[in-house]
C-alpha cells in the first residue's frame, strides 16, 4: 500500500507542475469528442430502429409498458455497450500515444537514476494492449449474463477494468526502464499493487467527464508506482548506479558496479 501511496502523491504533483497535462489530455479529449459526436448522430437512427423493431413484433403496440420497459432496457444496454468501447478505444490511444512521453518526461525529471535497460518493446506493448482489450470486451459480455444479481453491473465491470488496466500499464510503464528478468520479478512481487492500482484507475472510470481522462490518469499512477518499484528492486540488489553530471545535466551509467562502490 505504501507504493500505491507513493504514486498518488507523486502524480498529483506531476499534475500540479502542468507541464504533462497538455500531452497527457489531448488525444484523450479529441477521442472522446469523436465518439460523443458519433454517439450523438447515431443515436435517433438506432433507436427508432428499436422502436420499429417493437411495432413490428406480432403484439406491436398491444404490448403496452411491456413494450416500453423493453425498449428503454435495450436503450440502456446500448449505452452500457458503447461504454466498454470508449474506454477500450481511450486505452489504446493512451499505450501508443501517451505512455511513452509521459513515461520519458516523468522518468528524465524524477527517476534520472534509472538506467534504461529497454526490456520491452513497442510491439509486445501494442500486442499486449490489443489481446488484453479483446479479453475484456469478451469478458464484459459474459458479465451480463450475471447483471440481474444486485450490484453486480457494477461491481463485475470494475473488477474487469482494474484488470485491464494492470494488464495493459504494468507494462508499458516500465518497459523502457527494465530489463525482461525485471519485468518479470516485478510482475510476480508487485501484481497485487498493480491490481489495486488498476482498481483506482476504474473507479474513476465512473464518474462522469472525469471518465474521459482515466486511462491517462491511470497510466501516470502505473508510471510512478512501476518506477519507484523499480528503483527499490535494483538498490535492494545493489547492480546499478547512475551518476548525474551537474555541469551538463546528463547522466553517467554505471552498471553492475559492486555494493561497495556505491
């Protein structure tokens, strides 16, 4: 927990400096404008297809508020469809897009003492976000079937997105700063952390407008977890140094230099 900690505090302050903010946000909002606007016109269409669908049925109008009560169900699942969509669409703009600036500019400003071991790559990044995507969305259908117990619409969505979440951020944030032995060691020891942190990121997936911004928000809570993680790993083993130059700003790399020279 205290990790989880660690990043809130840490990406509040990141967000408070400003200068993240306009690359974090701006793809998100455009995308998130595309399919308000998208929504929005296609909308009328698809429910007076609805609405023809229950005036065509052998009953039509006879069926009175039980027509009704279906029809306002089927709208209601309609938006509850498109939900999962936007968000999926928002996380795969953010793994392209976001991550990797967010990551170098929060990295060069606050964990210059990392090494970068680029254990990972971009196309296991884009494969690992795209198979993780498609198992929520499957997963999100096979939830419906459990949405008449109480609370479980949403509870079960919450559960899938803070898995999708550590899925996908667990691995971006940290692919460019750890090695592939790395990657694992700290997917075994902080999985749990992940998760949470995942859980974060989908609450606020919930609340309105703010929804628009999570997958970024949450990738910065992955980006300051996974590195401060990160950092404590490598000091526990003693196998790493980076020198800065306070002259030039740059950075010197010395690694797997022994605890005594330290």
């Amino acid at each position: 927990m205290d990790l989880i900690r660690i990043a809130l505090l840490r990406s509040l302050a990141t967000l408070g400096r400003g200068k993240i903010l306009w690359e974090m946000f701006w793809p998100l909002l455009a995308a998130g404008l595309v399919w308000i606007a998208a929504l929005a016109l296609a909308w009328e269409p698809l429910t007076a297809w609805l609405a023809g669908w229950f005036d065509a049925s052998p009953e039509g109008a006879q069926a009175g508020m039980l027509a009704m009560a279906g029809f306002f169900a089927l709208k209601v699942l309609l938006v509850l469809g498109v939900l999962p969509l936007m968000y999926v669409t928002l996380l795969v703009i953010v793994g392209i897009w976001v991550m990797p600036r967010v990551v170098a500019l929060v990295g060069r400003e606050e964990y210059a003492d990392l090494e970068l071991r680029h254990g990972g790559n971009f196309a296991r990044s884009l494969w690992n976000t795209l198979s993780a995507s498609g198992l929520f969305l499957l997963g999100f259908l096979v939830s419906m079937i459990f949405w008449w117990i109480p609370g479980a619409a949403l509870v079960l969505p919450w559960l899938l997105t803070a898995w999708l979440n550590k899925r996908t951020f667990s691995y971006d944030c940290l692919m460019e700063h750890a090695d592939a032995e790395e990657l694992r060691a700290l997917e075994a020891r902080e999985g749990g952390t992940f998760f949470w942190l995942g859980a974060i990121g989908a609450a606020l997936a919930y609340v309105p407008l703010l929804n628009l911004f999570a997958p970024a928000l949450t990738g910065l809570l992955f980006v300051h977890a996974g590195l401060e993680a990160l950092r404590r790993l490598r000091l526990e083993r003693g196998a790493w140094i980076v020198e800065m130059d306070a002259a030039t700003s740059e950075s010197a790399v010395y690694p797997h230099l022994p605890k005594g020279k330290q």
